[in-house]
C-alpha cells in the first residue's frame, strides 16, 4: 500500500510539473505576441511596398491589354501595374505571376536580376540600409515558406537583419523576414 502510494504521489508530481511547464509556455507565448506589435514582426513598420499609382502613368501605357492577350490560357489575366517605376503588364494565372510585357512597346520583359531586386528592396526600406546580399531562391523554404519560387532574398544591414522577399518577374515586395520575426516565430 505503500509501495503505491509513493508511486502514485511521484506521477502526481511528474504530470503536475510537467503540466506547470506547458502552462507556463503559453503564457511565455502570449505574452510575446501580445506586446510585440505585428507591423514589426512583419516588417510593414519600415519595409513598405512602393505605392506608385498606376493614374499618374497612364499617358505611358501605349500597348492596350488586348494586344497582349492573344494566345493566353483562358484563366489567365492582365492586370496592368508598375515595375520599378515602368508601366507593364503582368500575365498572372490564379496566384502566379506568369511574366511581364512591357506597356511602352509590348516586348517581354526579362525577370529581374540581383542588382535590380537589391534596388527595389532597398528603395521598400524606410531607412535605405546597405545591401549585405542578394540570393535567387528557386524554392523558398524555412523563413520563406509559403512563397512560391523562384523569388530573389535580398539581406539588408538594418538593425533586424531584414531579408525582404521579391518577385522577379513583377518587382513586388512578397514578404519580409528579420531577427524579430524569427524570435516571434520561435514562439509561435
């Protein structure tokens, strides 16, 4: 009789500490979520996606968007956007953009390379830090889940260690990675 109630007064001890720990996480987890605000976890705090509106070009858009939809998947579409300050045309299918026409001629466009992708995530930043490096990813994977590839990871001498995530066929910021997110990811 003993014998058992030892045992059973060790697995009390062991299930509540082991209990204690897991409540003692989540508590540890919602309070980091709670009082790190999700624009900086994200980076939208001081990596921006350049608003230029598309109204002030439209003097430049000289090829119309039927000219280019000539031999397009039926579920393809147009959708007319600006890339680095360029009018073009983006032929996208679901949520893949498939490439770009330029909107002045009608030629296609070739993706972006490292230095045209450096510039663009550095010009996104509030502060416009140095360029540590830039990576294509032909599958992004790890901090990048989620993206589809092939995208180009530009790495950012800022105070985060930012990567900013850009498409090399539209020049879009698709998403952006720093020291805060990675802690706030460890927790989540």
């Amino acid at each position: 009789m003993r014998r058992t109630r030892y045992w059973l007064r060790q697995i009390h001890i062991w299930l509540g500490l082991i209990l204690g720990l897991q409540v003692f996480a989540w508590l540890l987890s919602g309070l980091v979520m709670s009082l790190i605000p999700i624009e900086q976890v994200r980076g939208s705090a001081w990596v921006h996606q350049p608003d230029e509106a598309i109204g002030g070009h439209l003097q430049e858009f000289r090829v119309t968007p039927g000219a280019i939809s000539g031999g397009l998947p039926a579920d393809a579409s147009v959708v007319a956007a600006l890339r680095a300050g360029e009018p073009i045309y983006l032929v996208q299918q679901g949520r893949s953009t498939l490439r770009a026409i330029s909107a002045l001629d009608g030629h296609e466009m070739p993706a972006l390379d490292g230095a045209q992708a450096a510039a663009i995530a550095r010009a996104a930043h509030s502060d416009h830090p140095a360029v540590v490096q830039s990576v294509e990813v032909a599958t992004p994977e790890g901090e990048a889940r989620g993206l589809s590839g092939p995208v180009w990871r530009v790495s950012l001498a800022d105070r985060w260690s930012s990567n900013v995530y850009v498409d090399p066929v539209s020049g879009r910021v698709l998403s952006v990675r720093n020291d805060l997110w990675r802690f706030y990811d460890f927790f989540w």
